[in-house]
C-alpha cells in the first residue's frame, strides 16, 4: 500500500545536504527537470522530500559489488581507524557522510588486508533496523 500523506518539503540546502551535492547542482537538477521546485508558504523554493529520496537512489553507485547476496546494504567507503588487540578488532570506516564501524576478529583484519586509507564496503544485513524521525526539521 503507497502512503498518499503530504510529502514533506526540503530547502534546496537541505535536500544538497541529503545528496551529497552543491547548492548550485540541486538548481542545476531543477533546471534540467531532474527535481521539481516549489515555493513554500515562507516564498522559500523547495522540493519534495520523496523526489529527493528517488533521485538520491537513482544517484547511487555502488563500485566494485561483488556476485549474488541477499544483502541490499552496502556503503563503499574507506577505512579511518582500526583499534587492533590479540583477538579482537574494531574497524572504522567513512562511507560518504557516514560512519560506519564493525567488530571483527583481529584475524579477520589481518586476512582481508585492512590499514587505515584502504578501499572496504560495509555489507549490512539486519531484522531489526531502527528509525527516527527529525522533528521540526524544514
């Protein structure tokens, strides 16, 4: 079932900030008829938050994915930080604009390679994922 509630609307700035990109492209997607602009009760442009999900999806690259997984999550990124003991370690990874850290054996680390600058992707396969909202958030 599709929810037909109002789509909230985001500032251009916002919606940039989502997508990773510049003020100006968010104008240039418009321009091009990528994103639809509208004017706020404020006269403020805005664009609607689901059309920014869509393009933000549309956008997404996932380099490198390996063969067949029934994992959909996967954040490319690199690794910033790696706290390393006899049997444990935890691994530190910058993936866009998140962060995102996994517990391994120390093993593991050694074997796959990892150091701090290397190209590694987060695979996240979870039955329980948690959402929040951002109220009050234009």
């Amino acid at each position: 079932m599709l929810y037909a509630g109002r789509m909230p609307h985001l500032r251009l700035k916002d919606a940039a900030a989502h997508l990773g990109v510049s003020d100006d492209t968010v104008r240039r997607w418009i321009e091009r008829g990528l994103l639809e602009a509208h004017v706020d009760e404020a006269g403020r442009k805005v664009v609607d938050g689901f059309e920014v999900a869509m393009v933000a999806r549309e956008q997404a690259q996932q380099p490198g994915a390996p063969g067949a997984s029934s994992a959909r999550n996967r954040f490319v990124g690199l690794v910033t930080d790696i706290t390393l003991d006899t049997v444990m370690a935890q691994v530190e990874l910058q993936c866009g604009p998140f962060r995102v850290v996994s517990l391994m054996s120390s093993e593991a680390v050694r074997e796959l390679g990892l150091e701090r600058g290397s190209l590694a992707t987060a695979v996240i396969k979870s039955t329980n994922v948690v959402v929040e909202t951002h109220e009050g958030v234009a």
